[in-house]
C-alpha cells in the first residue's frame, strides 16, 4: 500500500480530517430536517454506530430552525455536524453557528443571484465559514457539475469535475481560507476511481472526501464502493469516506459499519478481486435518500424496482430511482431509465425523455414497459 497523501490538517468539531489522522466516518440523516424527533432518532443511530461526522440537509429558514432544537437535543453527545446546502448558498450565515462544517456544490451556485459573480459567493461561503471557525467541503457531482464546465468538457464530464473542483480550490486559496476538503463523485465508480486520481494528482495536500453517489442498496450498492475505495486508499487517496445506501431509515447505521468494515480490511490487506466483466449488465443506481425525500414509498419503489427488473440483468442498462425532485431530474440525466419521486407520484423518463408522472401503484408497470421494449432493442453481455 502506497502512503496516504500528505494532506493538509482540517479540524472539524472534535475530529481531525487529513494529515496523518485515521480515516473519518461519515453518514447523512435520511429523516426530513423538520421531523426533529425522527431526525435526532436518526443521528442517535448514527452516532452509536460510529460515525465521526453526520450530515444534515437544509433548505429553508424553517429547516434551520429545526436545526437549532436538533443541535441543544445532540449537545451533549458530541456529533460533530455537517449541513449539505442547495442553492440558498446564503443559508451558511444561520447555518454555520449550529454545526462544524458545511458543504456546497459548486454545480448549484448558478441557480440564485444569477447576476452574481460565483467568486463573490465563494467569498460570502468562505468569509461565513471563517467567523464561525467551521469547516468546508466543496462537494462536486458528475450530475450536477457546473453548466459552464459542462458545455466546454462536452462528454469529458469527469474532466468537468475536476476542472470545477480545481477552480473552487483555488478560489479558497486565494482568499487564505484553507478549512477545506474536496469530494468528487458520481453513481459511477469508475468515475469515482478516475475523478480523485486525477484531482489528487495535481492536488495532493488537498484532503479528499471520498463516496459513490447513488451507489444502490446492498449488496450491489456495497461492492460497487468497495471496489472505489479499495482502490483509491490503497493508492495513498482519501482523507474521508461516505458509504451511500439505500436503506430503510432505521437501518442508517448500515452506511457506518460497512464503511469501517471496508477500512478494516483495507488495513489488514483484505482485497476483494471482482471479475473483468465487473459492472455489466444491469445497474440500478438509487440515492441514499435524505431530508428532501417528500414520500418514503421512495425505498420501497427502489426496492420493488430491482426485483422487477432481475429478468434484464445481462443487459447494458441503467435503472435510476432517485428521491426528490430537486436533485432528481439530473441525477438522472445519464441513465436509460429514470424515476424520481415526488410527494404523490414518480416521475418517469426513458432516456431524456420525459414519460409521464405516475402514482406510486402504478409505475412500477410502466417502468416494465419501457424495460421490455429496451431489452428487445440491444443484445445481452456475454457472460464470462
Ligand atoms: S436525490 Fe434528493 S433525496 Fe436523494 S439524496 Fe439527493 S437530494 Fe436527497
């Protein structure tokens, strides 16, 4: 095994991420931000299994209130917070008093103030953090990155993510603000794998927050990360890592044993090999689920989804069930057939072409009918 890279040191909260400090432990409450008994259950769950670091999502000025009873419940416990933002970049201001870090995509910044320069809203995230001596991550998506880094690197989107990382990077440092990690992922993990090579090899002394998007559920969700992060930790990359999986809510401890099971054995040289063919046929790719998840029949469609679709497994497909609407419709754009889920219905797309919405009952037979007429047009992989 190679040497960790030699990353700089970013404290957050009670934990050291970077430099010579173990491998961090991340996870994400699923439960909405507003069900404050559901979410403080949640983060009990979580932190009991180990995690050193859990996520929140926050959208909204009522969020960030319900965030402020979750953190005086949490107190005592010690859970060093994190709170994932969306496009109200500005939310950092009510946020950053209540938890150790926050992370922003650089891919959403365009959405508000379009006016706006996107290095004045750094400045404004960077300058937040900074007076409230919290902790950042720029957190970048293959599904979200920046439209204008996506128009120049055209199908080169891992090229994209990086550039966007790279550029956010830079514009911290430019500002002297250096409390910062970086995460690049995507549903894909070769991408993943292909993503952090390459930002790390420019970048060595920025710590890397490493996680397959959208892995799925387990086991398939499980081997698709391992395989990412056997990799990558034992290239020296990775100062972080986030197992996501699709799980029922009470079973949100499941993201923090596997991924301490996966550091444990990446220490006690414990590789999985994985055949040639690894990674074809069907892929069902499925968010982790997090407070913007409006209906919770969410899991159990992922669920009913791939026992439904077991029969096209030889087949080059992928299959994406995401949880909201707001992040829904691009975490889909690269997927052959997409759903994501609103409060009453699912959304349903073949290709980028929009299908129709459709009740929970009802579209899982729809879904079939688009499979169907795929599996007929291509021919199955050769199986080794
Ligand atoms: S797709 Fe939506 S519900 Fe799923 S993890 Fe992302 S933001 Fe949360």
């Amino acid at each position: 095994m190679k040497q960790r890279n030699p990353t700089r040191t970013v404290p957050v909260g009670n934990i050291k991420i970077g430099g010579e400090s173990p491998i961090a432990v991340q996870s994400m409450a699923a439960t909405r931000t507003q069900d404050i008994e559901a979410t403080v259950r949640q983060l009990n769950l979580i932190h009991d299994a180990g995690a050193d670091l859990i996520r929140i999502a926050v959208d909204s000025k009522a969020d960030v209130e319900a965030l402020a009873i979750i953190r005086n419940y949490t107190e005592d416990l010690s859970i060093n917070l994190s709170v994932d933002l969306q496009e109200n970049y500005r939310l950092i201001s009510d946020v950053a008093p209540l938890v150790e870090k926050v992370r922003y995509n650089p891919g959403h910044l365009h959405h508000h103030e379009k006016e706006k320069d996107i290095a004045e809203k750094v400045k404004f995230i960077a300058n937040t953090a900074f007076e409230n001596n919290i902790a950042l991550r720029i957190g970048v998506n293959c599904g979200s990155v920046d439209p204008i880094l996506k128009q120049k690197f055209g199908k080169d989107d891992v090229g994209a993510m990086v550039e966007s990382a790279l550029q956010h990077a830079q514009l911290l440092d430019d500002l002297g603000f250096d409390k910062y990690v970086v995460s690049l992922k995507d549903s894909d993990w070769q991408k993943v794998l292909e993503g952090n090579r390459r930002f790390a090899s420019i970048r060595p002394d920025i710590p890397l927050h490493l996680g397959v998007t959208e892995a799925g559920m387990p086991p398939e969700g499980i081997i698709k990360t391992r395989v990412a992060f056997e990799q990558l930790i034992s290239e020296g990359i990775g100062d972080t890592i986030r197992v996501s999986l699709t799980l029922p809510f009470d079973k949100k401890g499941q993201e923090v044993t596997v991924a301490r099971e996966i550091l444990n054995d990446i220490d006690n040289g414990r590789f999985r090999s994985v055949p040639s063919n690894f990674g074809q046929g069907l892929n069902i790719i499925s968010c982790p689920s997090c407070s913007r998840v409006e209906n919770e029949k969410f899991i159990e469609l992922a669920q009913q989804v791939k026992v439904m679709s077991e029969y096209a497994k030889d087949h080059n497909l992928t299959i994406a069930v995401m949880g909201c609407r707001v992040n829904g419709p691009g975490e889909t754009d690269d997927a052959d057939i997409g759903m994501w889920c609103g409060p009453l219905g699912v959304n349903l797309k073949r290709g980028e072409e929009l299908i129709g919405h459709f009740g929970y009952d009802d579209v899982l037979g729809e879904t079939k009918k688009i499979l169907d007429e795929m599996i007929n047009e291509i021919e199955p992989v050769k199986q080794i």
